[in-house]
C-alpha cells in the first residue's frame, strides 16, 4: 500500500482574500470611504503576511488586487462627490 505523498499544504492568506471581497464591495457600496480603507489595510496586511511566508506568489497578486479595488472604490466616490457638488 503507498502511502500519499507528503507535500506541506500551503496556508490559506485569508486577509488577501478578504481584501479582494472587501475591495469589490467598495466599488458599489462605499460610505464616507470607510469600505476603502478597509480593503488597503487588510490588502497590505495580507501582502506583508503573502512575502514574509515565501512562496505565497498567488496570494500577493490577490493582496495587491484587494488594494487597487479598494482605490478605484475611494476614487469613484471623491469623482462623484465632487460632481454632485458642482450640481
């Protein structure tokens, strides 16, 4: 009987995936930037814990998509607050 190979699992970044979802979220809801902000602090939480575990490739590029998503959120709410100021 063979047993499986024994290959080390590799630990799940949830704060990178949070990010992402959190991110997403923050480009149709996003009051007073408070959803933003969450996405870049857990997005660069979560790259620094993705670089300081080694091979966690996968998990930075998810980690850097959660920061961008939660820029577009901040920057599509600071664009449409300052056009519905000069309405």
């Amino acid at each position: 009987m063979t047993e499986p190979s024994s290959t080390p699992e590799a630990k799940v970044n949830w704060l990178a995936v949070v990010a992402l979802v959190v991110g997403a979220v923050s480009i149709f809801f996003n009051p007073y930037l408070l959803v933003s902000v969450i996405a870049i602090v857990l997005g660069i939480v979560g790259l620094v814990g993705a670089r300081r575990a080694g091979n966690q490739r996968a998990y930075q590029l998810i980690a850097v998509l959660g920061i961008v998503a939660g820029a577009i959120g901040a920057l599509l709410v600071i664009v449409s607050g300052a056009i519905s100021a000069q309405l």
